[in-house]
C-alpha cells in the first residue's frame, strides 16, 4: 500500500464539490456553460446511504472549518438526544443523526444527505416548547430518512439538476453569509423547471406527514408542529419585510398547515405525549446567554439561569457563582447547573469545591461522553496534561465506538506530545462519524509517526484498508 497518496473517493468527491460550487460559477458569475454530469437510477446507483452519510459529514466539517457553528457540550447532547430519540422513532432509512446549532439569529433549518441536520440559534430561541423544536427536528429527519435529496438528485439533469445543486449550496452558504446564500438558492431556483418545484413542495408534504407519525411513536405532542408552523406564517404575514428563511426554503402555505391540521385531527388525542421539558428551557436559556439575546421572555429558573450564563460568559465568575449555586444546591444531579458552576467555581479561584461538584457529578454519569470532554479539558487548562492523557485513555479502552471519546483522547494525545496517538485517534473520529476522506488524511499522517513501530504501523494499514474498501463499496 502506498502511503504517499492523497485517498479521494471519486463519486463523494465530486458530487460534494458540484453540489458546492457549480452554482456558485453558473449563477454568481452569470456563466450557464458548467453543466452536472447525468446520472443513474434508480436513488441508490446515484447515492446510496454510504455516500450520503459521506457528503453529508464533509459538509458539516467544512461549515465547522469556517466557523459559525456552536459548540457546547451542553447543548451538543441535549440537541443530538433529541436527534437520536426522534430518529429511533421514524420510518425510513435511518441514519446516526447528527445536529448541530448554526450560530445564525435567522429562523432557519436545514438537512443535507446522511441525517445531517443544522439547526439556526434564531430558531431554537423562535420556539416555545420542546414539541415545536421536536417538531422541526422531526421534519428534517423526515427529508433524510425519506432520501429526498437523492430523490431529487435522481430525477434531475442537465440544468434542472443545476439549479437542484445550487439550492443545495445555497441553503449551506446562508448558514454562513445569508445574503450570499439568499442570492445563489434564489438564482438557482428561479432557473428549476416548475415540475422541480412541485416535487419540492410534494416532499414537504411526506415530511409533514411522516414527523406527525415520528413524534407521536417518540412520546412527544405533534401539535407543537403545526403550532410553530402557524405562529411563523402569522408573523411572516403581519411583516412581510422580515425574512424568514425557513419559510423560503420550506414553502408554506394555508393549505398544507390545514392538511397538518387534518391530519391531528383524525388522530386520538389522549395519546399525544409531552409538550415540554426541562431539558429545553434550560437549554434555550443557555443558548439565548451563549448569543447574546438578553430580551428572550423566560420564566423562573430558566431567566436566573440565562443571567448565570451570560456572567460567565463576560468573565464574571463570582456572579455566576451566586446565580448558580442555589440552582445546584436544589437540582444537585442536574449536569446543566453542575456544569457550569464547576467552571465558574475554578475560573474565580475555588478549585476544592469545583472538584468535589465535578466528582460528584462524574460518579453519577460515569460513562458520560460530555462530562469526560470537561474533565479532560479541565486537566488541560491546568496544565496537568500526563493525568489528562492517562484519563482520555481509560475512556476509550471501555468505550472503543464512541467517536466523542476518541476526540477527547485525540486532544489529549496532542497535548502530552503523542503526535502519532493524536493524528490516529482523530481519524478514528472521524471514521466514526462516516467522513472517510477526512479520516484517511489523518491515518496518512499518523503512519509517518511509525518508523520504530511496527505494531502501529500493522494497526493503521489495517484501518486504513477499512476505509478504502468502505469507500470502495460506496463506489459500486
């Protein structure tokens, strides 16, 4: 095996790219002369599951790469359990969801191949309850689990499909610069044949229905959907200077919120579950601190909570000590009090006490992925950077699969000078959450650290050899 070579899968890559650039050149530099290649049908010999779970986690790493993502232990677990119970529950080719929080004040959603679904700071604090949150979630898995964008990818060609890749990549850029996105997603759909749009607006339709059906089977109240749904649509109207790009990119009209409508209506009532949760207001209460939205209405804890949160975030440690200790004392197992007061606690210098509530809150969650990401970063703010190492390196022996504990050692590795531990550990990450050329460049690296090593070496060719034979079999 030669190790000097850059692996690329073919299909992954060069799908990914169109789906990403073409429009850009075709639409923003008014050129029509690039053109997508025809593909095949039926949906799996243009994109099987493996290449969508593929794009779908290059195209998330790129969006982190460029920044505006949030990342927070807290909410990363609240919003992926949510994820997790809802993809559990829904029919479909199910997929390991993956969601993120797009640090964006527009009230937006979107999903790309592979359950890969972002989730607009603007519209998780738009929502009232868990049930209207869920609900969105529930809609975009439903456009996963459902393959609709391979769907679309299929039945299109020549400029039609263009115009696909370039709504595609326009949802993407306005994660990330809205104005550009609102421009490439518009040029693009305004050059789609209208049987393109219709088939858009008829996978809207699946979606409603199936996270309906999602919801209901995951214990929580679907009405939440229609709700939201509505209240967005009433305050589109009310200001139709305001953009609400969810309602662009998921059209919306009176007649779909009515079969919504209908459908909740024939269904038995004394069997929809849970509106709310603690879980959710907490978590919008920390995400409102974490943007910087100080005039979102929230009612006792949850407000206490947003101030302790925002304190910490301006570096005042003792207030946030005193907002959130009284939380503690009363809710002593809840890791969204316990979390954070253990950080201010050490930041303002009261490092006894921040261990024992940490400790605490570790022997009652001991194969906590999050809790080990804090206490390992911990150890590394500190500089205790052996215990750190050795800490990250129990974990993964217990826990081989989970991909947040490989990335924990992966940064303790890098810390304790374990420059082959650090780059193998890192592609085992990202092997686990499906992006195989992002996995195999971190394996190629780590090889060079294995002149001496002939166990690592055995041991990297042999993941290495994994990953082309997965990406071998997405290519047939």
């Amino acid at each position: 095996m030669s190790h000097g070579k850059q692996y690329t899968n073919p299909m992954t890559r060069h799908l990914f790219t169109l789906l990403l650039t073409a429009l850009l050149l075709t639409s923003l530099s008014g050129r029509a002369d690039a053109q997508l290649p025809e593909l095949g049908n039926p949906v799996d010999t243009v994109l099987s599951p493996a290449e969508e779970r593929q794009i779908g986690a290059e195209v998330f790493a790129q969006l982190r790469a460029r920044g505006g993502v949030i990342e927070d232990p807290l909410l990363d677990s609240y919003l992926n359990d949510l994820g997790i119970r809802l993809m559990s529950s829904a029919s479909g080719t199910r997929f390991a969801p993956q969601l993120i929080i797009v640090d964006n004040p527009m009230i937006n959603a979107f999903t790309v191949p592979g359950g890969y679904i972002a989730i607009f700071s603007g519209l998780m604090l738009a929502t009232e309850n868990e049930s209207e949150l869920a609900g969105v979630v529930a809609h975009e898995i439903a456009h996963a689990t459902q393959r609709h964008i391979a769907q679309m990818v299929a039945a299109q060609t020549g400029n039609s499909m263009t115009a696909v890749a370039g709504f595609i990549a326009g949802i993407l850029l306005g994660a990330i610069d809205p104005q550009l996105g609102a421009a490439v997603a518009t040029a693009g759909i305004a050059g789609a044949a209208q049987n393109a749009i219709n088939y858009t607006r008829m996978h809207e339709r699946e979606a409603d229905r199936i996270a309906i059906d999602t919801l209901r089977q995951a214990d929580i109240d679907p009405r939440g959907m229609a709700s939201f749904f509505e209240t967005l649509q009433r305050r589109a109207g009310a200001a139709p200077g305001r953009q609400f790009e969810f309602l662009r990119t998921h059209p919306m009209n009176s007649a779909r919120i009515s079969a919504i409508r209908d459908r909740l209506a024939g269904l038995n009532h004394d069997r929809f579950g849970a509106t709310d949760s603690e879980s959710f207001r907490l978590a919008r209460a920390r995400l409102a601190a974490l943007s910087g939205r100080s005039r979102l209405s929230l009612g006792e804890p949850d407000e206490t909570y947003r101030q302790a949160i925002a304190a910490q975030r301006q570096g005042k440690h003792d207030l946030a000590v005193e907002k959130l200790r009284p939380l503690y004392r009363e809710n002593p197992g809840n890791r969204w009090y316990a979390l954070p007061l253990a950080r201010a606690l050490n930041d303002s210098g009261q490092m006894q006490e921040a261990d024992h509530v940490l400790a605490d809150l570790i022997s009652l969650y001991p194969d906590d992925s999050t809790l080990l990401r804090v206490e390992v970063d911990w150890m590394l703010d500190r500089g205790d950077t052996k215990t750190a190492y050795q800490t990250a390196r129990q974990a993964i022996e217990s826990r081989p699969k989970d991909p947040e504990v490989a990335l924990t050692l992966s940064r303790a590795a890098s810390a304790a000078a374990r420059p082959l531990e650090h780059h193998e550990q890192l592609g085992r990450y990202f092997l686990l959450k499906d992006n195989l050329v992002a996995a195999h460049q971190e394996l190629e690296t780590a090889y060079t650290y294995t002149a001496d090593n002939p166990r690592a070496q055995a041991r990297i060719e042999s993941t290495l050899q994994e990953i082309e034979r997965r990406a071998g079999q997405s290519d047939e």
